[in-house]
C-alpha cells in the first residue's frame, strides 16, 4: 500500500493542569562525602530523557506568569543531619555548599527555556536552542561554614518557555564551597541531566507503518488528564474528528498508541484532554 502524507494537528488541552499532578522533586545528592567525590542526581533515572518522563509547562492566560508556559521541578538537595529528616545516605557532604546552572539542547524555532527565582516577575534566565548559563543558583539552604547540612528545599521557583513545543533541558549540580582541600569544593560536578519539558499540548511523532498499515502516534501526556487521540481527513472549522482507540491516562511521560488501518490514508491527528476528578 502506497503511503501518502499525515500531518499533525495538536489540540490544546480543555482545562488547566493541576498544579499539585505538576509537582516532583529533583535531589542532588553525591557518590560518597569524600574529597572529590562527584556530585549525583540521585534520583536522575526517574527524570532523565531515556526514561520517558516529561515535564508539563502550562500556558497562563494571567498573573506574572501571563503569556508564559509555567510549570516546576522542585530541586532539592538530600539532608545530611537529623535537622532536617535526615542523614540521607546519599547526601553530600557536611559543609558542601551545592548550586546548580541550566543550559538549553534544543527548543522550537524561536523558543525560550527560562527559570525563574521565587517572587521574581520575570525570568533572571532566558536561554534558546544551543545556549548555557553562566550563573549559578543556590540549592542549599545554608551558608555553607563547615560542618553545615548542604541540604535545601526551595519552593515557589519555576520554568518556562515562550513558544509551544518540546525542550531539552540539561541540570548540571556543582559544589562552591570552600571547605575542601586547599580551600576548593568539596564535591566534582555532578554529570549533567538531560530533561525534556513540554510547553503546550504537543504531538512528538506520527508514524506509518506500510508493511502493517498501522500509525504510531507519540505525544507528552500530562498527569491530570485522561488523553483521547483523534483523526480527521481535513481541519476545517466542521471538520469531524473521530476518536481513535482508547483514551489514555496522563502520568507525565511520552505515550505512543498504534491506530488500526490509517497508513494510506491522508489524516489530521490531534488529542483532546478531558481533566480527571480525583
């Protein structure tokens, strides 16, 4: 069977996304507390690109955030003392003082990945497709003397992107103090963490199958929704959309559902979110 050409047409989501389905916690912690040891995302496999997680930005309409797709990753570093529920195993070393910097792999044409600090009313950083910070921003909450717990739990920071579409955000951990040998760190750098993020609803891929007639749909699907693909031959404003298999609950990762029978077909894809009630 001869394969013509699907395109792909997104649909916004119908409601907002809750905030609560956007929170999870990103935590540095370190190989060991000895002199060079390298910092670690102890819970990296959970957020890093190859496991498939996602991380939805939502558009606001107002509010400091208007005009921005916003969302967040808590990044937090593990507790070295009792004071703080701790000590973690995993944490890093009394007295290392850890920060973090951002860079931007690929965006949309003309897309910003920026950060944003608690209370701030506009991004401190602002990065497109290729570019790195230069700055650093604090995670631990202390002020770094010896001997000081490195952890740190900063709310109300947040992440946003300008033009709908996917993001590839790398999350790099460095320790700054000044307690290690000669007076340097502590800790190495931690490997940078490749995360995507996606601002809007958004289709990654379709793909036909000539040999089975079959098309792969992968799109982000964002925790809070129950996800309904639909196809169309057109998109004019009477076009008929026609669900296409079941709907699929969002948990903040990149599904891909397989439609029965459309490869030589010319469609228009999108999904449709209906919020789900707790």
């Amino acid at each position: 069977m001869k394969n013509r050409l699907l395109w792909i047409f997104t649909a916004i989501a119908v409601a907002s996304i809750n905030t609560q389905a956007q929170h999870a916690h990103l935590n540095v912690g370190a190989e060991a507390t000895h002199q060079d040891a390298p910092l670690t995302w102890a819970n990296g496999a959970e957020f890093a690109t190859g496991s498939g997680y996602v991380k939805a930005l939502n558009y606001a309409s107002e509010g400091c955030f208007a005009g921005y797709y916003e969302g967040n990753i808590t990044l937090t570093v593990l507790p070295a003392t009792e004071a703080h529920a701790g000590p973690d195993p995993a944490a890093p070393a009394l007295g290392s003082y850890i920060q973090f910097r951002i860079s931007c792999l690929d965006a949309p044409p003309g897309g910003k990945f920026g950060f944003w600090e608690a209370g701030s009313t506009a991004p401190v950083v602002s990065l497109g497709a290729g570019e790195s910070a230069t700055n650093l921003w604090p995670l631990t909450e202390s002020d770094g003397a010896p001997g000081s717990d490195p952890f740190g739990h900063i709310h109300g920071r947040r992440f946003t992107a300008t033009r709908p579409g996917i993001y590839k955000i790398g999350f790099t951990a460095v320790d700054t103090s000044t307690n290690g040998v000669g007076g340097g760190p502590i800790h190495t750098p931690s490997d940078e963490l490749l995360v995507w993020f996606q601002a809007g609803v958004h289709i990654q891929s379709v793909a036909p199958d000539p040999e089975t007639g079959n098309t792969r749909v992968r799109f982000g699907a964002a925790a809070g929704f129950a996800w309904q693909v639909e196809s169309s031959t057109n998109v004019a404003p009477d076009a008929v959309w026609v669900p296409e298999g079941e709907s699929v609950l969002g948990t903040d990762t990149f599904v891909e559902t397989i439609h029965e029978g459309l490869s030589g077909d010319t469609r228009f894809f999108r999904v449709r979110g209906v919020p789900v009630v707790p």
